[in-house]
C-alpha cells in the first residue's frame, strides 16, 4: 500500500508541476493576456471551494464519488488539447479538472494519516516533491509547442487515476464504509475562524508565485532554465523537509503554522526586492520547505485531531486555501501583474502577514 500511496504522489504532483509551471507560460505562448491567465487559472481553484459545501447536504466522499472524480478529470485532461485556443473551451475544461482534483486529495489524505500516521507522512508525501522536479527538469528540455505541456498533462494525470484506482480499491477491502451522519453531522466552520482565515490568507500570497514566478522572473532576465532551477531548488528543499520534519510535528502544531507564516512574509519580500539576484532568490526558495511543506502537514495534521468529520475537514482545507484562497489569489495576482508587475510580490508579502495575525488569533 505504501508504493502505491507514493506512486499516486509521485504522478499527481507531476500534474501539479505541468500544470503550475509550464501551463501559464503556455497560453502567454498562445496569446492570453495575464488577466486572461488570471481568470483561467482562478476557475479551477473556485471550484475547487465550492465543491465541499455539497458534502455538507449529505452527500459523501465515499470510494464511489472518488472514482467518478478520477474519470472527470481524465476526461478534462484530454479535453485540454482542443480547447486551448478557444478562451470560453479551456475555460470549461479547467473547472471540470478543478472539479476531479478537489476530490482526489483530500481522500488519499486521509487513509494515508489513517495509515502510517503525522509523523512518517512526509517520507511519503516526498514522492510527490519528487514527481514535480522530475517533470519540470524533463519538461523544460522538450518543451517547444504548447501541445508538448498538454501531452505531458494527459500522461501524468492518466498515471495518477490509475494508482488513485488502485488505492482506493485496496482500502476499500480494508475498511467497511462509514455511515454518511459521520462525514458531515456538526461540522461547521463557524469554529476556529481564525485558523481558517490564515489558511485563505496563506494560499492567496502564494497567488503570484504559483502563477507567474516563472513569467515574472523571465520578463526580469533570468532564462526559462534558470527559473526550472530555482524552482527544482525550492522542491529539492522541500523533500528534505518532508523527510526530516518528524521530530517536529511533535511541537505545538499551531505554534508550526504561524512560524511558517512568518518566513512566508521574508520570502516574499526578498523576491519582491531582489528579482535579478540569483543567490537570494535561492535563498528565498530554500524557504519554500516551511512556508509550503511545513505549513501544508502541519495544517493538515492539526485538522486530522481538530475534527472528527476527517474527510470534510481536509475537503474544506484544500477548498479554502487552495480553493478560495487560489482563486483570489490567480485573480489578484493577473490584474496586479498587469497593472503594476512591481508590485507583485509586494502584495503577496502583505497576504502572508495577514495570514500570520489571523492564525495567532486562531
């Protein structure tokens, strides 16, 4: 069970890696304004909102549901190649794969936290760091036409519904089905509104930097390959973490999530200032291990012992910050980055101070 767990992070942070760093640069290869880029990569992540509240009326995260979201998003994945010159098409098609990955996640999430628990989470969350490395360093050596982006989307996401499948069907001999009362009775998010409010803040300063690091840190003349790098680098020193960050998860799990907020707000603030400068911008990149994976299993960790209503609570995180949060945060950053480019990690810095002072009065 455990290689397939890693086996499923491994090819669908693969999508992630092709789908956040290549894909904006992509339709700027097609001719979409960065506004344009902004709506189109907002949809998804809105979706990826709304989708937990219908969990909430009853319905279930159950192996069913789970299956269904792993063909939606094969089906959106193909429908990427004719869609993309057409703005209205492509936007369709990022809903509906907004929709299957909003689903995905948060149900292997939670068998894996089940299955080997917080602190070994990492070595196999890892896999996943190391499926977005190897597809960006392969991508950027081949990448020259748009369908090359859409042919390694196709591949990775049809890899990853095939381990998703698997997992599912293996766990589903394990484990009995829980009544429904038991995914959605009493939660509310009324409690804690702090917590979720950092949460939203946090994701939305990571608006600029998942949607147009790339584009901004070429248009300040570092090559295409340089910025693969820096991102490679910022990965690399999240796998570290990943494996390292044990000990750690025994602290204080709130206490974790604002010190990560707190480096958050130094890393944009040295992006901001220094765009050109290649050993702060690694440095600022090493950083991505708190302010990203730190911050991710510490969240969803303290959430797995905050809540009963497991699934739901991990729905609701991954809707809220990479959801809502994503969605103001796409948004945001593509009129910012229009208007004012200078601007633009500037804003995120501000997001990420905010996010700090809501988790403390969480």
């Amino acid at each position: 069970m455990t290689l397939l767990v890693s086996a499923f992070y491994f090819f669908y942070f693969a999508i992630i890696g092709v789908y956040v760093i290549f894909m904006p640069k992509v339709l700027e290869m097609v001719g979409y304004a960065p506004s344009e880029i902004g709506i189109i990569f907002a949809s998804a992540p809105l979706v990826r909102f709304a989708v937990p509240f219908a969990f909430m009326r009853g319905l279930r995260l159950d192996r069913t549901v789970f299956n269904a979201a792993l063909l939606l998003m094969l089906a959106a994945a193909a429908a990427f190649f004719p869609a993309l010159p057409h703005f209205w098409a492509l936007l369709a098609a990022n809903i509906t794969l907004g929709i299957g990955l909003s689903l995905i996640l948060p149900y292997i999430e939670v068998i894996v936290l089940e299955l080997i628990g917080k602190e070994r989470y990492g070595k196999v969350r890892l896999y996943g760091s190391i499926g977005f490395i190897l597809v960006a360093l392969a991508l950027v050596k081949v990448l020259d036409a748009p369908q090359t982006a859409l042919f390694f989307l196709m591949g990775t996401t049809l890899l990853t519904a095939l381990f998703g499948y698997s997992i599912a069907r293996h766990d589903a001999k394990k484990h009995s089905e829980a009544p429904a009362a038991s995914d959605s009775g009493g939660f509310t998010l009324l409690t804690h509104p702090g917590l979720w409010l950092g949460f939203l803040l946090m994701q939305i300063s990571f608006g600029p930097f998942y949607n147009f690091f790339t584009i901004y840190e070429t248009a300040h003349g570092v090559s295409l390959d340089m910025t693969i790098y820096l991102w490679s680098f910022g990965v690399i020193a999240e796998i570290v973490l990943f494996y390292f960050q044990g000990p750690l998860l025994r602290r204080n799990l709130h206490r974790l999530l604002e010190f990560a907020a707190g480096v958050t707000v130094i890393r944009w603030l040295i992006v901001w200032q220094f765009p050109e400068n290649l050993p702060l911008l690694f440095a600022a990149q090493s950083m991505h291990a708190i302010s990203f994976a730190l911050f991710h299993t510490a969240a969803i960790s303290y959430l797995y012992t905050l809540f009963t209503q497991k699934k739901l609570a991990q729905q609701f995180f991954f809707g809220i910050s990479y959801g809502l949060g994503g969605f103001i945060g796409a948004v945001g950053s593509g009129y910012v980055y229009e208007y004012a480019p200078q601007t633009l990690f500037l804003t995120a810095a501000i997001a990420s101070a905010l996010a700090l002072l809501a988790l403390r009065r969480g």
